[in-house]
C-alpha cells in the first residue's frame, strides 16, 4: 500500500507520543495514515524522553496552541497521572494513564485506554473475561489498567506479579476496594490454573529477553495476551502458540483503543477495522 502523506502547514495540529525508546513505537503508523486519509489536519509525533525530562517537555508542550495532548507510554504511565489535573476513574483505579489532553484553559486531563482495548480485543476474539481467573505480570501503568478492566469485565480472580512486590500488593488492594467482589492479590508468575495469563512487562521488546513466565506450565486452554510490539510475534507468543495456546498480539491492544482515543482529543472517530485497513505498520 503506498503511504499516506499527511497535512503539514501552520494549521496543523500534533498529539506527542512520548516514551522511551520510541524504536518500537507503532502508533504513528495507524494514527497518521487515518489522519491523511480523513483529511484530519493533525499528526502524531514520536518524542524520544527519559523519565528525568518527563516532567519539564510536558510543561514545555502544554503552552502551544496547537499541542492537542500526548500519548503516554513507558516508563511515563504513573508519572503522567501524578501531573494531571484533572483524572478519569478508569485511571485513578489503574494508577496510570495513557493519555493527557490539553483541556480549554491549559489544564491537563488524563484518562487510560490500554485495558478496555485489551479486554475488547479478547471479546473480539471470543474469549469471555466474564467469571474467569486471570494473571497479570507486571503491575506498571498498561498492566495496572488491564487488570482494573478485566475486573471490570467481571473475572472473578485477578493475580498480580511484580518483581517490585510493593507496587502488585498496592494494585491487588486497589482492585479490591473498588471491586469488593473480585479475589485479588500480589503471587507468583507461575501461570498453572489461570484462564488468561497477560504479559504487561517490556520483557520481549529486546532480543535475548528472557520470558515473563514459565511457558512450560501453560494449559492448551490457557489465552495468552501480550503488550509489547516491537514485532508481530513475541518469543512469548511463539512459546505460548506451540502449546496450543491462543494468543493476542500487543498491537491488537492499540488499534482497539485508538478510536476511544480519538473521541477523547476531540476527532472524528472511527472503528477499529478501518484502522487495520490503512495502517502502514513496521516492524524493525
């Protein structure tokens, strides 16, 4: 498919992407490409920032007109809510947000897309979150927000692991106090028993990662999800599809939250499908 050029002039208006690295970053393949192709006079920036700065470019941004907002990716998740001045309740449960917006007087808003567009990427592929038992590794800002949605989406048992076992024993106690019904609590990475197991860890972004968890104890039933998109398929993934497991890509988490996305820095929207049909999506 021959790229789509987008609109550049002193109208334009620009949503940054910020994260660290950006080498992986999909986002602006499947944001821009709709944006052409829409007549949307607006682009998605990749902005290469180490959490030290995190603070000090958003500051730098927010007073430019035609700055609409940012995406938020690792390791700025966490950080980015405690910047926001305004917070959805998805993302105060979750700890974390993905997105801030630019709100009319200068003021941030953040909100947190990642674990509904998990979880409708699993409906779309018919599995049912509803009454099942679900593992999280990783407890930072995307696994935060998969697990609040999936406990939203009615599991009736959310483990989560985390090599900082602080930040999984404070996510289980949020789970709990706005689910009351929901079992939650900090364990192990061992995925025997569980119905879904996510990986919400950067482990697989770099060659010679080792796996998030041990696949050799993995049920053929057992849906696997991952979050990381440096490249199609995971060596989590392969692992997990030679057991006879099905599995989810880290891009289908994306495409099925841009349209919520879109609605939310205030553009036409549209579905996820016409998303897929004009992405110009890489992989390195």
């Amino acid at each position: 498919m021959k790229p789509l050029t987008p609109l550049i002039d002193g109208h334009t208006v620009f949503i940054a992407h910020i994260g660290f690295p950006t080498h992986s970053f999909k986002a602006p393949l499947i944001y821009n490409p709709y944006f052409a192709d829409a007549g949307i006079n607006a682009l998605v920036v990749p902005m290469a920032c180490e959490a030290p700065q995190f603070e000090s470019l958003i500051k730098a941004l927010l007073p430019l007109p035609n700055f609409k907002g940012a995406l938020i990716t690792m390791p700025h998740k966490v950080t980015a809510l405690a910047l926001a001045d305004t917070t959805s309740p998805v993302a105060s449960v979750a700890g974390a947000c993905n997105a801030l917006k630019r709100g009319t007087n200068g003021e941030l808003i953040a909100d947190m897309f990642d674990g509904a567009g998990f979880v409708l990427g699993l409906k779309g592929k018919q599995f049912d979150p509803m009454g099942k038992r679900a593992l999280v590794v990783g407890s930072g800002g995307v696994g935060s927000a998969i697990a609040a949605s999936l406990a939203d989406a009615g599991v009736a048992e959310v483990g989560v692991f985390d090599v900082n076992t602080a930040a999984a024993t404070a996510l289980a106690q949020r789970l709990r106090t706005h689910y009351p019904l929901l079992r939650a609590a900090s364990t192990s990475p061992d995925p025997s028993g569980y119905d879904l197991v996510v990986n919400a860890t950067p482990l697989g972004m770099k060659t010679g990662d080792p796996l998030p968890f041990d696949t050799d104890k993995l049920a053929p039933h057992t849906f696997v999800g991952e979050v990381v998109m440096s490249q199609a398929e995971t060596p989590l993934l392969a692992a997990a599809r030679a057991k006879g497991c099905p599995v989810q890509l880290g891009v289908d988490m994306l495409f099925e939250q841009i349209p919520a996305y879109l609605e939310f820095f205030g553009f036409p929207t549209t579905s996820a499908a016409n998303l897929r049909a004009l992405a110009q999506i890489k992989y390195n």
